[in-house]
C-alpha cells in the first residue's frame, strides 16, 4: 500500500480543518462531519482551539483511499503560529492548498504558496466555499494566476455559484497521455491543478480526493536502509512523557531500539504507535514513508533529526518572531513553577525562544502577534494551573556588523587570566546569511574539545550584541589558538590550574568575541512587516492619514469602484494598533493583512535591550563575576 503524508494549508478562516473534516468523513473514519463553529472537529481537540474556531497545533490524521493511505496533517491557519507550519513543511510528500471563493488570495496564501514552490512540494489547490455569499470562481482563478503561480490546471468548473445549490462539473476526461503529463509535472512541482468546491456540502471534495490518491508522490524511502527521520511535532502524555511524532525517511524504528537524534543525545524507544484508518494504533515498529509517535525519548526536541545523521539542521521557510514580551507569575511563589512550565512549551515550540533574565528575575518569549499571548495564557492555565500577565510587547531588532574587527588574548599574557589562547575576527556577510564560524588555525593546532567550546560559545555570545540584540549576517574566524597541556604535580592527578580546560575557553571568547565586535561596529534594525488594507473609497484620506500617525510607509492607493487599496510597510512594533485602528479608520469595512517583510537600518538614536549575561562589554565586571576576582588593568 502507499503512503502519502500530506499537508493542509491555508489562510485563517479558509475553512481547511471542515476540508479535513469531510475527508476523513468521505473515507468513513468519522460518522459525522464535526463543525468549527460547534468545536466538534476531529484535529481540533485543544480546548482553547474548540472556543475561538481557529487551529492552534498541527494535528495528524489518517485515511484510505483506494490502494493509498494518507497521512493528513491539518496545520494552523492564523500568522501567528506559523512556526507549526514550519515544522510540518519538513515531512510532507504534497500538500492542498485551501482558498476561499469569497475572500481569494489573501496575505498568507501567498507567504504558503511562495514556500511551497520554494520547496518544490507538489501542491494541489482547493477553492472552498463556492456555496457563500459573494463567491467568485473565475476570479479567485484569476487572481490565483496573478498572484500566485500562472501554471493552474481547472479540474472543474462552478455552477450557481455563491448559493446553497452551487454545485461543481468535471470536464469529460482527457486523453491518458495529457493525464500522464499532469500527473508528472504536479508531482515535479510544477503543474498545480485546481479544485472548487463546498468543505460544507461536500460539492467537489470527491474529485480531489482522488486528485490527492492519482497526482500526488508516494512517500519513497527504503525500510530496509539506514535509520535518518525529523520529529516535527512533541506532546506530553497523562504522565508528562514525552511523545515525539516522527516522519521516517529511511529505515526502521522497532520498540526497544536505541535510538540516536538530536546532537548525540540517544535513548531507548519504549512504545510506538502509526497513524493508520483515523487514529493512531500501537506497533512494534514505524518504517519508511511513515509517521509514527515515539515514546522513551526523553531529551528529544522539536525539529531534532532522527536517527544516522543527527547533525543534519531543519530547514527553517519563515521569518523568525519579531515580537517578545515578559510573563509574569501574579502570584511570586509561582515563578519557578512557571519558568518550569514555559521551559516544557518550548519544548513543543522552539521558536517561543524562552529567554531568563536571572538580574531582572524575568522570563521572556518571544511572539509572531498577540493572539499568541492569549494562547499562552489560556495553555498555562489549563494544564499547569498558572495565572500570568504579560508587559508591553516590543519588537526584536536585529545587529549586523559595519566593518572588520579583531582581537586576541595570549596564554600567559596580561590582562589574560585564563589558560587559553583565542583570536577572533568578524566580518559582515551578505544579507541573511546568518552565522558562519571558520578556522583560520591549524585543526590539529588543540584539541577538538576545546574548538567546540570556541565554537558554541561564539554562537551564543553573539545573542547579544553592543545594543543587546542578536547579532546575524556574520563570519566569525578564529585567527589565534593556544592551550596549555594537561599536567600535574609529581605523583599527584590532573592539576587544573596548570592545565587548560574548555571552560578557560567558553570564559574566555566572550572577551574577544565582542571587543572584536566593539572594533567591527554595529548598525541596528527593526522589524518590519509589508501590509495591505482595503478600505471603502470615501475613506482614504482618514486611512493615510492613520498610516502616517502609525509610522507606515503606504504605497499610492488604488481605486476600484468603491474599494480603494493601499499597500506598504510598516515597523513590527505598529502593526497590532494598526490591527486595533482599522475599523475605525475603515468604517468597519476595512481588511487588512500583513506579514514579515525585512528589516530597516534604525534612524537616529539605536534602541537597546537591557543584558541579561555578565556583561563581556565590561571587562570589570565580567572577571568578576566568573572568576570573582577583578581585571588587573
């Protein structure tokens, strides 16, 4: 039998989670189709996503069609939990992507779209709601060619559309080589055939259902070969444990194996379960092409590789959170319980980014928008019994270097107290490149131990550059090393204050590292997100005018009858009262949408974040607090 794991993607409100619910419907695993709106759905078990109608967490389900069993993921719609997607585009084989006939192409289908063919996904497109109000087929294909991609295959056409009775008409089949043709280029990521249809009354989810079994790739992967996967998603069971969903490449997993992952963590897996008709069901093993949930890995983080190459990084498609603001316990006592309980959904959700401020006593995450903080708050609620508030939420600037830097402390040398050697230069380095560190030093020059310690220290250092924001776009060299050999006293064991250890190192290149950047320079930037607003025609003057009060950098609006759009940019830090301000501004009849576009050189005065380490920048005081003594000069 094949396997396909696929994905359903789409704006918010699109209506994918009520696709989800008529193809498990259509398949037979559920007797009746679940409502968003009542909060009966299959994927939608969490609390909080059954009281606002949105999904919040990827959630996995599985069918049968024909000789095929499909792996559905149904992923979160609304930007503010993009990182779900991001984890999910990791594993799949194709994906559906879901638009609405009333609303078409909106800000977040095509940020989706443009990844999916970044990416090479196949990718078939579903056109929902051809039964609401103000459905428009031919204009959403349209716009769909416009905006998105123009290589669209119809694969039916609408009749009455936008009424109860809109129903759908497939063309009569065409020649087997043209279907042969389709078939290949939908498959290479070329080709993207569209279906219209009603999730509601089920009009035209029988054609893609069998576009998702005859035009969509099969898992490949051989059961027999060595072990590689990805965990994209973690729960925890009724005792806390760990649950890891794991997408298979290559190989087999059986229970009681010892499983490596991560970076050369490994544990021993003590249960195993495979999606299969609906649900997940206990088996001795999960093979290639599968997605299982693994038990006994304790350690094991989102996004961790499976398996023979643990090294292997995930590949991140979207803009990391621009957003962090502080949590606060409303009880002190609770702080711990709360750092505990923030540490446990990082876990679940790296890019939460969970960051402690031991001077301040604070804990940060960080946010793609506001909606998350309720979720936070609602999660931390309902399964630790924690009540918190949150501060003012601020952007997350970012600082590349201006120029070149160097720097270098000697062994043995003055004001050094550590016994190690370690030379350092940064460079700027194209625009989102990110970090890179190089040896510009003989590898066998010290021991591998002690370039790590360089290595990870230097990643880590650079969360904190001169105004205290993360330093990107950057290759750090180490130009000098030096230890000192292992030693000790005549008939004595190993002496460390004669012998280097890679904790000389790890104290040490916070001093290099950031005196060579104090050298190299650094330059500021903020956020910003690129927005679109319709607004009704009489309003424009009132919405340029609020765009100006906000910040934002509009574009020349457009006019089309009695709708006028604009689009431009606008700081991270001004886009939830922008959020705030739109009905006002449009008369209640505006829509807006907005997504990550780059970030912008900060003009004037840079703003800074107060550190949260020991302060390398100080010499003084960072001697002091990790050697409690003071520099000698």
């Amino acid at each position: 039998m094949r396997t396909v794991n696929l994905g359903i993607l789409a704006h918010v409100d699109a209506g994918k989670t009520s696709l989800t619910e008529r193809l498990l419907y259509n398949a037979g695993v559920i007797r009746e189709v679940g409502s968003v709106d009542r909060g009966s759905t299959q994927t939608d078990s969490l609390a909080l996503e059954r009281q606002r109608g949105i999904t919040i967490k990827s959630a996995v389900v599985s069918f049968v069609v024909g000789d095929v069993t499909v792996n559905l993921i149904d992923t979160p719609g609304h930007p503010d939990f993009i990182a779900e997607v991001e984890r999910v585009l990791n594993v799949l084989d194709g994906a559906v992507l879901v638009i609405s006939a009333v609303e078409g192409v909106q800000a977040q289908t095509r940020v989706l779209m443009r990844t999916l063919q970044r990416l090479r996904i196949p990718t078939l497109i579903f056109v929902n709601k051809v039964d609401r109000a103000g459905a428009d087929g031919e204009r959403v294909l349209r716009e769909i060619a416009a905006k998105l991609t123009p290589a669209v295959v119809a694969m039916n056409a609408v009749t009455a559309a936008g009424t109860r009775s809109a129903s759908v008409t497939a063309p009569d089949p065409d020649p087997g080589a043209v279907i042969d043709l389709l078939t290949a280029e939908t498959r290479q990521g070329v080709a993207h055939p569209v279906y219209f249809g009603s999730a509601i009354t089920g009009a035209g989810v029988h054609a893609l259902t069998g576009g998702i079994a005859e035009l969509l790739p099969s898992a490949a992967g051989d059961p027999h070969g060595p072990i590689t996967g990805r965990a994209f998603k973690i729960e925890r069971g009724p005792a806390g444990e760990k649950i890891a969903y794991v997408r298979l490449f290559s190989g087999t997993v059986r229970v009681r194996d010892r499983l490596p992952f991560g970076r050369g963590r490994e544990d021993k897996v003590t249960a195993i379960s495979v999606f299969e008709r609906g649900s997940a069901r206990r088996r001795g093993s999960v093979a290639a092409g599968q997605i299982g949930q693994l038990s006994g890995l304790a350690d094991i983080q989102v996004g961790d590789p499976i398996g023979t190459d643990t090294t292997a990084a995930a590949a991140h498609h979207f803009a990391p959170p621009t957003l962090e603001t502080v949590v606060v316990p409303t009880r002190i006592a609770a702080r711990g319980a709360l750092q505990s309980a923030l540490t446990q959904l990082a876990e679940q959700d790296p890019l939460i980014n969970l960051r402690q401020d031991d001077i301040r006593q604070e804990l940060f995450v960080s946010l793609y928008g506001e909606v998350q903080k309720e979720v936070i708050q609602a999660t931390l609620a309902e399964e630790y019994g924690l009540d918190v508030t949150f501060r003012e939420t601020t952007p997350i600037c970012i600082e590349r270097p201006v120029g070149r830097g160097e720097a270098v402390e000697l062994i043995g040398q003055e004001p050094n107290p550590f016994l190690a050697t370690v030379g350092l230069r940064i460079d700027p380095a194209p625009i989102d490149s990110g970090v890179r560190f190089r040896l510009g030093v003989e590898l066998g020059s010290m021991p591998p131990a002690f370039f790590k310690a360089v290595e990870e220290t230097v990643a880590e250092t650079l969360g904190q550059g001169l105004h205290g924001w993360p330093v990107i776009d950057c290759t750090v060299t180490m130009t000098h090393s030096g230890y000192a050999p292992r030693q000790s006293h005549a008939h004595q064991g190993f002496d460390k204050s004669m012998s280097s250890t890679a904790g000389d190192f790890r104290n040490l290149t916070p001093l290099v590292l950031m005196e060579a950047l104090r050298q190299a320079g650094t330059h500021v930037y903020e956020p910003i997100h690129r927005f679109r607003l319709e607004f009704p025609a009489d309003a424009v003057a009132t919405v340029l005018r609020g765009l100006a009060e906000l910040r934002a950098v509009p574009q020349s609006p457009s006019m089309h009858g009695s709708t006028g759009v604009v689009e431009g940019d606008i700081p991270a830090a001004r886009v939830h009262a922008l959020q705030q301000r739109q009905p006002t501004l449009t008369h209640g009849e505006g829509v807006l949408d907005s997504d990550f576009a780059h970030y912008q050189l900060v003009r004037g005065a840079p703003p800074s974040r107060a550190r949260w380490d020991h302060n390398p920048l100080n010499r003084r005081e960072y001697l002091l607090q990790v050697t409690r003594r003071v520099a000698t000069s």
